[in-house]
C-alpha cells in the first residue's frame, strides 16, 4: 500500500512551523529542506518544501505563497493518554494561537488541532446512553478538555 503523507500549505513559514511542531513532539526531526531554483515563482534559494517526522507520522510543509490557508475542515488529531498529556500539548500548540471549544485549537500557523484525552471516545462510546450523553455535555462546555471533570460528568458527580 503506498504511503500517505500529509503536505501543509504555507506562504513562508514552513520550515518555521515545521521546527516548532518538531520541539513539540518526541522523536521527531526535520529530514530535508529543499529550495526554489531559478526560473521559480519565489526568489531562488528561499525555502519550497520541508519533510518532517513527528513521533514517527511524516509530513511536508510547502512554502507555496499566500493563496491558501488553513481551515477547520483539516485537523490534526492528538491521541493523549492522560491528562498531563492534554496539558502538556495544549500549552505548547496554542501559544499564541487561538483556543476553541471542545478540545480544538489553532495554533500560531493557523493549522487546528484536535488535542483529545483517550479516555473520551471510551466515555462516548459508553454502553448506557445517558453516560454517553453526559460525556458529550461535559466536552461541549470545555475548551482544554478535563479528564477528571469528563468523568464526574458521566459518573453524575460533576
């Protein structure tokens, strides 16, 4: 099966954006750095592409100019598996970004992240629907999301 990796459109912060998601994330690192040549629709020797790994996921980042910008209907999905977790990357991908509800955020690049705890998919999927339901309450009346307050939610207790 071919390998499927996400590209991202910048205008010129690729390899910036590409350098800071790499500090965010363990075991990652730019792999390659390419630049425009002659003849191109940028200066030649300015930055076109970036390739890099975060925690084993690979990505490109594209300088292609300003045409394009990020939307919500892209995200990029964390897997936390607990709270210190959530914590640790809503703190750094929303520095000077912008938080949205229900554990979403954009980051200083415009790119939305979805920074989700294992635990609420587990809550949401829970076999009795008024749980489920509460999981669901409890997420939409939060930003950064609260394991221990998704849980007294379904438990009743919160």
């Amino acid at each position: 099966m071919p390998k499927i990796t996400p590209a991202l459109w910048f205008d010129t912060q690729g390899e910036e954006a590409a350098t800071f998601y790499c500090s965010v994330f363990p075991n990652s690192s730019i792999k390659n750095v390419s630049h425009y040549g002659e003849n191109a629709p940028r200066p030649a020797g300015t930055v076109l592409a970036v390739d890099f790994e975060l925690d084993g996921e690979q990505f490109t980042a594209i300088n292609g100019g300003p045409e394009f910008t990020f939307t919500e209907a892209v995200s990029l999905m964390i897997d936390c598996a607990d709270q210190q977790e959530v914590d640790h990357y809503w703190s750094k991908l929303s520095e000077g970004g912008e938080e949205g509800p229900c554990g979403w955020l954009k980051d200083r690049y415009g790119l939305s992240w979805q920074v989700i705890p294992r635990a609420l998919p587990e809550l949401m999927n829970d076999p009795d629907p008024a749980r489920a339901q509460r999981a669901a309450q409890a997420m939409f009346g939060m930003k950064k999301l609260d394991v221990a307050g998704l849980y007294a939610a379904v438990d009743g207790t919160g």
